[in-house]
C-alpha cells in the first residue's frame, strides 16, 4: 500500500489525502506552468497591466482596486472599462481623490461595467477620498493579524470599514465580497495578490508588508476552479469561501509560504490551454 500523506487543519479537519507520487507528480507539473505563466510578457492581456500604467504606491493600489472589482467578464473589457475610469480620474486617481470638485463627480454618474453603475461608483470615490485623506495606504485598511493563518480576518474587516458610510448604497454591496458571506471572495483575493505577493518576475507588486504570502487566499474563478477539479485540489462541490481555503490549504503542500502563486498555474492551464 503506497504511503499516503495526510494534512489536518488547526480546526482538526482533514483537508486532504493524496498519495506520496500524486503529491509530488502534480507540483512538478503546477511548477512548471508557474515558470511559464509567472512571467512579465504575461501583463499586457491581463487585468493587472492597468495598476503597472503607474508609479506611485497610492496610485497603484487606486487602480488595482478598481481594476480587481471590475474584474468579470472578458479580460479585454475589464482593461478597458477600468482605463476608461482611471482617465476620468486624470490618470492620477490619489491626486484627483483627495483634491477633487463636486463639479469634477459629474461624469461618473454615466460610468458603467456590467452591473456596476455610477451609483457604486460614486461611492468608491466618497469612501476613497475619506480614507486617503486620513490613510496612507489602503492596506491599513486589511487589519490582519501576523499570527492568523489567512487574509480572512483582514477581509471582513476592510468590508465592515468599506460600508460604514452613513447611508451607503446597499446596491453597491454586492461589488465588494466578505468571506462572512461566504463569498470565495475572487476580486479581493486577486487585488491582495497584487499587493502583497512580490518576486523577481514583475507581475505583481509586493508594495504591502503587513500582509504574508503565506496569508493569501487562492482567487477562484471558473477556469481556476475547472483546473483545480480535475487535478483533485478541490473536494467540496459548491465554489464558496470554503472552497478556496479548501483549495489554498493544498496548494500550501507545493509551497507554504507562497501557496498562491499558483494561481498562474491554474488561471493559465484553464484560460490559455483549456485544461
């Protein structure tokens, strides 16, 4: 009988059982793919060549966030609805969030992307523009405690501050997940991978500190998910918050301290081989 490795969680769950062969066969394979995807010429045809238009920490964070949240649909409208939004901003967004007018909110009230109107984003702005004006970045906005083992403290936390505007639109709600609504929480996983991870390859930006890569919840989309089926790292049948720490726990058998960077392997796998 082959030996069989098996991994519990802190709450006493078993997450998995894979054979010692399966283990390691399915790492070199993921390892490889990371190799090919985790890659700077990977940047032009996805969301995140939008925050790499610029420079400055704050802008950067501006710009992923916004780009993160507009994140469904085909990757070439993500780009262009979030460039679209970034130039109504003068391609500044921390400048124009802490200086601008009244006047200057007008033409947002016409932006659109899907379900995500001007009423929501609006309240990106008013939300924004108080936080900047008393923040110096958004990641004190994630509180997470360096002894936690994932972001998910962290994430219900910005939630809660994120709509603790008198009178917010409950309709905008539904652009911003929570994992304590069970959301698998894909567009806030995404940013934070942006923002925290950081390596040699230039992809994402590794400008926050007081998060760890080892903290990261995997992004799960439906190419993500279809790639993590058919190799066996998913179990659980529904695609909730569960379901991606489920998924996360065992992509930390491949790499502990940095579980997802696989995400480039499985986004990749599904959306440019159709795995």
């Amino acid at each position: 009988m082959p030996w069989r490795l098996r991994i519990i969680s802190k709450g006493g769950r078993v997450l998995k059982y894979m054979k010692q062969k399966s283990i390691l066969d399915v790492k070199a394979f993921l390892d490889d793919k990371v190799e090919k995807y985790n890659q700077f010429n990977f940047i032009k045809n996805d969301p995140v060549s939008v925050p790499h238009r610029f420079f400055k920490k704050q802008d950067i964070e501006i710009a992923g966030f916004f780009t993160a949240i507009l994140a469904w649909g085909q990757r070439i409208t993500i780009i262009k609805k979030s460039i679209e939004l970034l130039e109504m901003m003068d391609n500044s967004p921390y400048d124009f969030l802490l200086h601008h007018s009244l006047d200057d909110l007008k033409p947002f009230d016409n932006f659109k992307h899907r379900t995500f109107n001007g009423t929501d984003t609006l309240y990106f702005i008013e939300f924004l523009s108080l936080f900047y004006k008393s923040h110096q970045s958004l990641e004190e906005a994630f509180r997470v405690n360096t002894a936690s083992e994932t972001v998910q403290e962290g994430m219900a936390s910005f939630h809660r501050l994120f709509f603790s505007l008198p009178d917010f639109p409950r309709r905008t709600m539904k652009h911003v997940a929570t994992p304590e609504h069970k959301s698998a929480c894909k567009r806030i996983n995404m940013f934070l991978r942006w923002m925290v991870r950081h390596d040699s390859r230039g992809v994402d930006f590794g400008i926050w500190t007081k998060i760890s890569p080892a903290q990261l919840v995997c992004p799960c989309d439906i190419h993500v998910e279809r790639v993590a089926r058919k190799l066996k790292l998913i179990k659980r049948r529904q695609m909730d918050w569960e379901t991606a720490l489920e998924l996360t726990a065992n992509l930390r058998l491949f790499d502990p301290s940095d579980p997802v960077k696989y995400d480039f392997a499985l986004f990749g796998l599904g959306i440019e081989e159709k795995f």
